[in-house]
C-alpha cells in the first residue's frame, strides 16, 4: 500500500505570532504549537517542566468552602471517609487525601466501592453504615459529580459531602458542601484536563500550604511520593500530558529513583533493568494495577511493610493474568456478534466479563474508527456498559440525551459508561443507534493519506532539542517529522522514542 505524506495543518496565522516570540527552529516549534503551546510562555513551561508551571491551586472552585469544612473537621476531631474510585487515578487519589489527613491526625478512613457490585460512587447501602459509625464528613475522590440524589440524601442524614472530581458536569451540581471540579460551568480554573488524583493533587498542595504552613517545593522534598503518585494515577487515566499535567507527570518521574517507600521494590522486580517512564509504566505495569482490588491498592500504596507489599502486588499479578484470559474471550466474543453500523459500534452479551467491557470497546474503537458501546450483564435485573469514543464524536452527549431509561451514566467525551434495567436496554439500543446516525460526524479515514508534524534536519542541536519532549503519552505522542534529503537522497520520515533513539518511519 503506497502512503501519501502531507504536512498536518495548523492556523498559520496563529503560529506566525508563535514564530515572532519565540527563537526556535520552526520544524520543532510546530510540535510544540500542535500540542497546545500558544505562547512564549507555554512553550517554556512546556520545555522545562517545575512546580513555577502550576496555577494557583486557590482558584479551584469551591476550594475555601472545602478547605474551611476539612479544617473544622479536623480541629473537631470529627470521622472522615475518603470515598475513592477504582481504578489507579481514584486510588491513588485516595491515597493523597488519606496520606495528608493522617499527617494532620484528622481521624480519617477510606473506602472504595468495588465496581460493577456497588453503585458507581456513592451508594445509600453503604453510606447507611458509616453512619451508624458515626461518620461525620465523606470527601468523594475521583466522582461525585453525578451522585445529586445520594449527595441530597447524605445531606438529610447530617453527613457533609466534598467532591473532588473531574469527570464532566452532565447536570446541576449535586448539593455537596463543595464540589472542586475544574469541569463546572462556573469555573475559571483555566487548565480543564487534570486527572482526578491531578484535582486532588492541586488541591492538596493548597491546602498544607494553609494547614501545614508547607509549600510544594517543601513537599516534594520531604513527601516526594505523593508526586510519584499523582504521576501514576495521571498517566493510568490517559489525561493528555500537556501544561499541568505534563508538570505532574515530569516531576513523578524524576522522583522514583529516590523512593524509599515498600511499595517500590515490587515495581521494581517488573520493571527488572527497564527504567520507570511512561512507556515502560503502561506496558509492564498498568495492566497490573488496572486490575487491582482498590481497598487493597490503596493498602498496598500506603504499606510500610516490604513483604506485605508483595504479597498485595502478587495478588494483583494472579487478577490480572485472569483479566487477560477473560479479556481474549470477550474480545473474540465481540467480534463475533458486534453491530456495526455507519455511525456507531454496539455490542450486547450475556457472556462478556464486566471487567473487560472497557477493553473491548477501546480495542473496537481503535480498530474500526468508529464509537463503541459495549454492554455485559451483572444480574436478571441490570446491565452496565462501557463506551469508547473517538476525538469526533462522544457517545457520552448521547447518555446525557437518553438518561431516562439510564440508572446513573458518566465520565468523559472519550470514555464513559452506565448502568441500566434489563426492560428498557432494547429500547436503549434502539434510540441510541439513531441518534448516532443523526448526530455524529462521518469518521470514515482516508487511510492512504498519513501526517508529518514538521520538517526538521537530523542533527544534534535538533536531537537535544527533541530530547526535551518527553515524557510521551496522550496528547504528546512522539512527533512525526520529515527530515529532507536525509537518506540517499531522499525524505525520512521518522520520530524519536523517549530515550531520543530515531526510529525510521518511511523513505519518501
């Protein structure tokens, strides 16, 4: 198959005003303009990552109402529950806000509901029984945004709720005493992609800073394993690695060599003589901990004990080789009995494995270019799906467009999912597959024509400066680039790896 290379667009106005403040060649600087970076700078806090690159944490929203509650809690020695979300951004947010709490002695616990068996975030059932425990104040991390009718309820019990998420907005804002969600409406916040653990992250370094009288750059010099964290959990919830999150990402890394905690020598033993970076952490690693109890993952994060830790991450091995056998089965069990149609991918069985109805829409999407609904039965009375969608289109504006036959629904453009009653899931299906034909762009892919970022030369100036781009991930994938005459004669396509190795793509 013969490919056609073409040079991505960019607004070429725009970028002349980039061009004129900022002395780099323009070749690099068109990776930089393609992954956000608008001015002088954006491309400097891009370059060089530091703790100087994050915004205010105070202009969070809700972020005194939040800090005021915690404090009188505190000083009240009222009980706390941090009410986390499993997967790795929710547990290690959990694990941030039950870590600084403790440093405070606020008489402070956490629990994560274990998905697919519990409702997703809050849930009455078991906030009935932290209550007969005598808990006074829940801070949700990683949801709550969505949870209105039991946030109201917890209200009516005389429980105080504070939401520290960053999932989308799909409604009102549930009456919590503060809801710290960059994604509001109302908010000013001005960088919208954060992680979860990233919104707790930023919140945190506000608050010991009020609390504790510490600033982050004391922080991180004394507690740089929440930095570690706050990284694992950013790259885990493929938030794009652009402005803050780039900061959070960079500064983790850079602190895993200086670890002392239990925690590190598992990581380790996968890791063998890898170094720890995005790359190596998403191959060798996150198919571990995506499969981790959360309880235990947050147990396993906060352990003091090196031979309990491994004892945790082993049992993490042995859930994720199960994961990876359900996952081919469901997978080939998809294949067989999708519905493709020109706008959208459904699938619908009895048999998949709830864990790995995420999977299977992602693999889907990837391979058909087209939004995936993948949904798998939990008992005679509901079913759950997950959804994948592409940049175009987002299968979660039609959740929002359907939530009366919905139980709850949320998450984000690209990744979202719901639970539903068996009696209307046909009906569900039936409208959902019309309004994706009537709302959703053709994503049909000219798949001869592929795109180079920027002309730039082979040569060492230009290799240090590629060599500032990484760590790759979402939203900073390893740039391709055209370098003329480079071979023989004849264009190179290539791009580099996060160790600044070039890799040849094709000879033009």
């Amino acid at each position: 198959m013969i490919k056609m290379w073409k040079l991505m667009p960019i607004d070429e106005e725009e970028f002349k005003f980039l061009k004129e403040s900022v002395s780099l060649p323009e070749g690099f600087l068109r990776i930089l303009y393609l992954r956000k970076n608008r001015t002088k700078e954006d491309v400097e806090n891009f370059l060089y990552p530091s703790l100087k690159s994050l915004y205010p944490p105070e202009i969070l929203p809700d972020y005194y109402l939040a800090l005021e509650r915690i404090d009188k809690a505190i000083k009240k020695e009222e009980k706390i529950l941090v009410w986390g979300h499993e997967d790795l951004d929710g547990i290690t947010a959990t694990v941030l806000v039950y870590n600084i709490l403790n440093d405070l002695r606020a008489k402070v616990s956490y629990y994560i509901p274990p998905k697919h068996k519990k409702k997703y975030g809050l849930n009455l059932e078991d906030l009935e029984f932290f209550k007969s425990q005598g808990l006074n104040l829940v801070i949700m991390v990683d949801s709550g945004t969505t949870n209105i009718l039991e946030i109201k309820e917890a209200k009516e019990k005389n429980i105080d709720v504070i939401v520290i998420d960053h999932h989308e907005v799909l409604e009102d804002l549930p009456p919590a005493i503060a809801v710290i969600n960059p994604k509001r409406k109302d908010s000013s916040y001005p960088f919208k992609e954060l992680a979860g653990v990233g919104v707790v992250f930023k919140f945190l370094l506000g608050m010991v800073r009020e609390l504790m009288d510490i600033s982050a750059a004391e922080l991180f010099s004394c507690k740089s394993e929440l930095f570690f964290l706050a990284c694992l959990g950013t790259i885990a919830d493929r938030v794009p690695l652009i402005f803050e999150n780039r900061v959070i990402v960079s500064l983790g890394i850079k602190t895993f060599d200086n670890l002392n905690q239990a925690f590190k020598k598992p990581i380790l033993n996968i890791l063998e003589k890898r170094k720890f970076n995005v790359t190596n952490f998403i191959v060798f690693l996150l198919p571990i901990f995506a499969n981790s109890d959360g309880n235990k993952g947050v147990k396993f994060f906060l352990s003091k004990d090196e031979k309990e830790a491994e004892e945790i991450f082993k049992e993490f091995e042995n859930r994720s080789q199960k994961w990876q056998e359900d996952a081919k089965r469901s997978l080939e069990i998809a294949e067989a009995i999708k519905i493709v149609g020109d706008k959208i991918i459904i699938v619908k069985s009895d048999e998949l494995a709830l864990g790995c109805l995420g999977y299977v829409a992602g693999k889907l999407t990837e391979k058909y270019h087209l939004p995936t609904m993948v949904i798998g039965r939990v008992d005679e009375k509901r079913y759950v799906g997950e959804c994948r969608s592409n940049e175009e289109n987002s299968i979660l504006e039609i959740l929002k467009l359907n939530k009366e036959y919905l139980i709850d629904y949320g998450g984000h453009k690209k990744a979202c999912g719901f639970s539903i009653t068996s009696e209307k899931l046909e009906s569900f299906i039936e409208k959902v597959i019309k309004d994706a034909e009537n709302l959703f762009t053709d994503t049909k892919t000219n798949f001869f024509t592929h795109f180079y970022e920027g002309v730039l030369e082979i040569n060492e100036p230009n290799r240090a400066l590629l060599s500032l781009l990484p760590p790759f991930g979402e939203g900073n994938p390893p740039p391709l680039l055209l370098a003329p005459k480079a071979k023989e004669g004849k264009d190179l396509i290539y791009t580099v790896d996060e160790d600044n190795n070039i890799i040849v793509k094709d000879v033009l």
